[in-house]
C-alpha cells in the first residue's frame, strides 16, 4: 500500500510542471497566472469569484483616486467643473468602501461621473506619466 501510494505520488509529481515567474513589480505576473487557471482548470467558482470582489472594488477606487490625484499634478482640468464636487465626495466615501470591500451605490455613480469627464480620459491617456495600477488598463 505504501509502495503504491509512493509510486503514484511520484508519477504525480513527474506530470507537474513548475513556472517561475520573475518580473518587476506591476509587471503582470499574478495576472498570468490568474488567466492560466482560466484557461487551463476549470476558471473560478462562485465562492473564489465572490472573494474577488471586494479586490476588484479596492483596484478601482484606488485607480479613480490615482487619477483624480494627477490631474492636480498634471495640471488637467474637468471638462465639467461639477465634477470637482464628486472628486471632493469619491475621497470622503472612499475609505469606508475599502475598509468593507465594497462599492456602494452612491460610490460607483461619483466614479462613473469622474470616468465619462474628458479631462479624467485625458489624464487617463498620459498615465505612464504617474503610477497607475497595472489594472486599471483599459484593454
């Protein structure tokens, strides 16, 4: 029984291949190995689906706010002056939505807002010029 249980770990073992994925920070790594489970296993069940979420949230406020924060650096103005009112409110909400992993209501319309200004967009275009979460790509 042991021999057996041995024999078949190993012929296990001989099966798997090992990748070791070397890159600077940000440069897609994780990424790579999140579209190989999608491509090579069965993707993701509903349960790892749900615990990505509030990962999905936290990239995308941080991202909105990485951009807001540029523009000031960069000099870019709203195409819209009213949404400076919803860059005041996506920081004031911000905190808490992360803190509970998730995006209220209210939150997503401020970030939506902000997305569809052609000054956000433009700022958005000149992003190698400040850092920018790799997953904020828009591709």
């Amino acid at each position: 029984m042991i021999d057996k249980n041995l024999r078949e770990d190993g012929e296990k073992a001989a099966r798997e291949v090992k990748l070791l994925l070397l890159g600077a920070g940000e440069s897609g790594k994780s990424t790579i190995v999140k579209q190989m489970k999608i491509i090579h296993e069965d993707g993701y069940s509903e349960d790892e689906c749900k615990q990505y979420r509030a990962v999905v949230y936290s990239n995308t406020i941080q991202s909105i706010m990485a951009i807001i924060k540029a523009m000031t650096n960069l000099q870019i103005l709203y195409s819209d002056a009213a949404r400076e009112d919803d860059a005041q409110q996506l920081f004031a909400l911000a905190a808490s939505a992360e803190e509970q992993g998730i995006l209220p209501d209210e939150l997503a319309k401020v970030i939506r807002r902000l997305w569809a200004d052609s000054g956000v967009q433009g700022c958005f275009t000149r992003s190698r010029e400040y850092q920018l979460n790799d997953s904020a790509d828009s591709e």
